[in-house]
C-alpha cells in the first residue's frame, strides 16, 4: 500500500499539484501506524534493554563465551548466533532437550 501511495504522490507532482500536501497526508498516516514506546522507568525501552542485554551474557557467560561484554559488536552477535544455533539443535521435536 505504500509504494502505491508514493507512486500517487509522485503522479501528483508531476502533474502540478503540490507536493508537500500529500507528503504530509503520508507521514500522518505512517506515523499513525507506528506504536507509541516508553522510554524512562522500570518498564521502559531502555531499561528493558538493559535487562535483557544482562539476561543474555550470563547465558553466555554459562556457556563458555569469555566476558561478552567486552566484546565487539560483531563477535557479540555471532556468538549469541552460534548459541541460538545450538540451542535448536539441541532441542526435540517437542520442545524437550
């Protein structure tokens, strides 16, 4: 739906009329799409990350990675790859290791 809403808005300039009208009727309705996040507190985005980030390099830690948090970025990710990879191979077809 949006290409064709991108395709009329280019038709619509081409044709003369303004542009800036039917961008902004498309930036209303993407970004009423969009979900509104909350960011501060206990249950925010980034204490949530935060959290999370914790949760994964103990798993890691448990799993022989030497110190994830000093990791690059790259190495981080393939090792959190490798060990998602592990992980389903080692479980059953019914969800049991």
């Amino acid at each position: 739906m949006n290409l064709k809403m991108q395709a009329e808005c280019d038709l619509a300039y081409i044709n003369g009329e303004p542009k800036e009208e039917r961008e902004k009727e498309l930036s209303e309705f993407f970004y009423g799409l969009l979900k509104p996040q909350v960011f501060y507190g206990t249950k925010g985005k980034e204490a949530t990350y935060f959290r999370e980030f914790e949760q994964t390099c103990n798993v890691m830690r448990q799993n022989g990675v030497p110190e994830p948090k000093g990791l690059k970025a790259r190495e981080y990710f393939q090792y959190l790859a490798d060990l998602t990879k592990q992980s389903q191979k080692n479980k059953t077809p019914h969800g049991r290791r």
